[in-house]
C-alpha cells in the first residue's frame, strides 16, 4: 500500500477479533518496524456494543452496521473476523471489494462457500485477499503451499485441521475424560466455533480441505466434492481398541491426486502410533504433503485460539502493507472451474469396524459371510467377553486387508440389516502415513 498510514477497520471484536485489536494497539513501533507505517485501528464493530470487552475503544468509531465500515474513508483495510459463510461477513467483503480496499479474513467458511466469485474479483481488479488465519493460524500454512511449494507438483495433502476435535479426541484418550466434557472444555478455551457441530461433525475441518486442496491442485474450493464424516460416534470403546491395535485416531482431512483426479475425504482415521501426524495432540493441527520435488513435508503448529489466530491476521498485515500480494490460489491463469473429481467410493485402503452385536451362536459366522458377500478380506477380529454385563450384548471390532470402500460401505449397508446387529455399525479408515 502506498500510504504511510494505514487505516484499519475490524469487524468481530470475539476470541480472535479482541485479540487481533489489542496486538495492532499494542504493537505500534513493532509493526513500524516492520512495515515502514503507521497501523491504526480507526473503526470497529460487535453485534453488541454495550458488552464489556477489556478493551480501549475509546479512540475509534464504533460501526452498528458492520457493512458500512468498508465504505468508510477513515477505513484502508477491512479486517474480518465475525464468522458465518453469508450475512454481515459477506455484505462487508462485499462492499469492501466494490471500493477496491485490502481484505484480511479467518472466515474458512465463508472462502469456501463463495471463493469463485471473490477470486475472480480480486484477480479482476487487482485487490489484496489475505486469508492465512483461515487454516491451522500457527502454521503458514497457506504460503507454504503457494509459495514455498509453488515449484513443486503436490500429489498429497493430510491435515489434522480442528483444532477442537484433536483438542477433543487427546483428552479421550490420555485422561479418559467423556466427550461432552471435552468439548465444553474447547469452547471455554475460545478454539470452537459459535455452532460447535461444524467442529465436530467435520464442515470446519472440510472448509479448510477445500482451501488447502484448492492451493494445492489449482482449482476452486467446492465443499460438496468432499466426502465429510465427523467425531461424533467416537466413544471411548473405540479409542481403547485402537490403543491395543497400535493406533491413535485422528480427524484428518485428506485430499489425494490419483489418475482419475482427487479425492477429498474428511473423516476420523486410524493411524500407526508410531506415524509422524500421531503425536500431534491437544489444540496443535499439523500439515503433512507429498511434492514431487520437495518429497514429505511435515507442518505442526496451534491450530485454533486467538493468539495463534491472530499470528495469521498480523502476518497477512504486515504482507499487505509492504505491498506483497498475489492471487489467492497462486494462479496467473485463469483457475479451472472444474476439476473432475475421483468418486471416493473407488478408494482403496483398509478399515476399521465397530459392531455392537447380540451375544448368542453363530453372529460372528453372519457377519463373516456378509464380509465375504463384499469381497472383503478380515485382517482381524476382536470379540472381548465381558463377565459383567447388563445386556446380551458384546462389541465386535474388525479390520480390513486394503479393500474398496464402496465394497465397504455397501457391507455396513447389509450388516446393519442384520437382526443380530444392535447398532448401525461404526467404521474408520486406517492409513499407513
Ligand atoms: P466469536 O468469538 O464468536 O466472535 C465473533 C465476533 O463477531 C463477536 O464479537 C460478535 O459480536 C461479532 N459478530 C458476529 N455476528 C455479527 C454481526 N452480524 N454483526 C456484527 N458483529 C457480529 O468468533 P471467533 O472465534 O473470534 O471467530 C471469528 C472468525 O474467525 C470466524 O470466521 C472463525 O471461523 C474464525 N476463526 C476462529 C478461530 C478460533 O480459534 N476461534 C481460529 C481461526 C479462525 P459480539 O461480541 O457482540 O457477540
Ligand atoms: N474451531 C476451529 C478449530 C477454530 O477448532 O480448529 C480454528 O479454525
């Protein structure tokens, strides 16, 4: 940017906008240094301006309308933090990008849902859209990819990318503590989102695959190209199996370049405990990325929080005021609209299958023979007699040889059907990263 101060608006005042308030305000000679400018908070807006928010808003306008912050002309730079893939989020980007002004955004769904028409934009009209706070804030991520790996051909890209679900399924498993407990427990801590079922069913860890796989292979995000399973049916039976199979379980999101294009899958996985991504734990995300010349890259880092978060946004700033920017997917040309995507049901690998069963002759011999009606080869099954019960009923815990996951999920099809089998089935794949 050419001027010498530069005039900030920020929308959203929650766990990462009051964070990102108080480094500009405090920071001052810091963020000179680094950018030759002066950086001013000059306009901020919350939906409710009578909450007390340990913050000095005394020197700056208070915009009820978030919107017409970015028409403005005490405004430079627009700094986005209110969430939600429509509404006032999308009205301000809107009204910022018609005046021509720098957009920093962490809004992962609202980049996923709308990336094609603000990219064609910003690309148009030259206009600089930051978004690194989007995915995994203490990992740069983003520019790792378009930048640091822009020469490379990248055929793999695996991110532990929720913070709260990884924050969630490490307490499970190191402190036995109950699921729900957990997630109160992330909300407090500020790393879950305002409707915590995008955490942990999936959509949030799926809004940044789509981002990342959108980088990573040059095309435009589309969320309903990615297959999304989320944490939910998680329970502690599943995490002591796969301790004593060797595993930890991860939300991965995954996207895959094969022959017939990518496949993008986000889903609970299991994975060697000896694996690099399996000692990632608590509110870390990591990053893992296979380039034709740079081979495996591996990228750990806080993946939520308003510090972490907040690192993104400044660096984006800091970015925007020396002038530095480029299009948001790294592209020169135009980006393909549409890429064609490889049906995730043609995928091979190996899995993991939880049954609650009736506990009488013959269940084990149905369940055999509905695997082999699939052509699905068993690698292993548990069956742990329980000597105190309070039902007639026992978990049963399979896995697979490497099969087709269509093959798979058509068997869970039938196996539910069984009368012997008391609950639909819960399945995980198994990756050997
Ligand atoms: P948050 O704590 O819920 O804060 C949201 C802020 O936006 C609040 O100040 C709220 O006002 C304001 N707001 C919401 N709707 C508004 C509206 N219609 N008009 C005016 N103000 C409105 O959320 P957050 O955790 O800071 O997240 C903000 C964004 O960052 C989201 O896009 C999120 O996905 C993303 N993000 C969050 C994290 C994280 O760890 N929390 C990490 C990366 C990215 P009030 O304060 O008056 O309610
Ligand atoms: N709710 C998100 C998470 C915030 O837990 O990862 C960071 O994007």
């Amino acid at each position: 940017m050419q001027k010498n101060i530069i005039k900030i608006g920020i929308a959203g005042l929650g766990t990462v906008g009051a964070e990102t308030f108080q480094y500009i305000q405090n920071h001052q000679a810091f963020l000179k240094s680094r950018t030759g400018k002066d950086l001013i908070v000059t306009a901020v807006s919350a939906r409710d301006k009578q909450k007390y928010r340990h913050l000095h808003l005394n020197d700056v306008t208070w915009c009820d309308n978030p919107a017409e912050m970015a028409l403005r002309d005490d405004v430079d730079l627009v700094i986005e933090l209110m969430g939600g893939a429509d509404g006032a989020a999308f009205d301000l980007i809107q009204n910022a990008l018609s005046c021509g002004k720098p957009i920093i955004t962490a809004n992962k769904a609202l980049i996923s849902k709308h990336a094609q028409r603000i990219f064609e934009k910003v690309n148009a009209d030259k206009i600089a859209f930051a978004f690194e706070a989007s995915v995994a804030g203490g990992i740069p991520i983003i520019k790792t990819i378009r930048e640091g790996f822009a020469g490379n051909k990248i055929t793999s890209v695996y991110g532990i990318l929720n913070g709260t679900c990884n924050y969630i399924l490490t307490e499970m498993a190191q402190k036995n503590m109950p699921f729900a407990t957990v997630l109160k427990d992330a909300q407090d801590k500020g790393y879950a989102e305002a409707d915590p079922s995008f955490d942990i069913d999936g959509i949030d860890t799926a809004h940044k695959l789509s981002i990342l796989s959108a980088i990573a292979f040059g095309h435009i995000p589309k969320l309903d190209e990615i297959e999304i399973q989320g944490i939910r049916a998680i329970t502690d039976l599943d995490i002591n199996y796969a301790d004593q199979l060797g595993y930890s379980i991860k939300l991965l999101g995954i996207a895959e370049e094969t022959t017939n294009g990518i496949s993008q899958i986000v889903a609970p996985c299991m994975l060697p405990k000896t694996a690099s991504l399996s000692s990632v734990h608590g509110v870390f995300n990591a990053v893992f990325i296979k380039g034709d010349y740079m081979g495996d890259s591996l990228s750990v880092g806080r993946g939520a929080g308003g510090k972490a978060t907040t690192s993104a946004i400044i660096a984006d700033l800091i970015d925007i005021c020396r002038g530095h920017f480029i299009h948001p997917l790294g592209q020169i040309t135009q980006v393909e609209a549409k890429t064609i995507f490889k049906p995730i049901h043609q995928r091979q690998g190996q899995y993991y299958i939880r049954l609650l069963v009736k506990d009488e002759i013959g269940v084990i011999a149905e369940i055999s023979a509905v695997l082999r009606d699939h052509k699905i080869s068993l690698k292993s099954i548990i069956q742990h007699y329980q000597t105190e019960k309070s039902d007639d009923t026992v978990p049963v815990v399979i896995t697979t040889h490497e099969t087709n996951y269509g093959d798979v999920r058509a068997a869970l099809t039938a196996l539910s059907s069984l009368p012997v089998v008391m609950k639909p089935p819960h399945m995980m794949h198994i990756l050997d990263l």
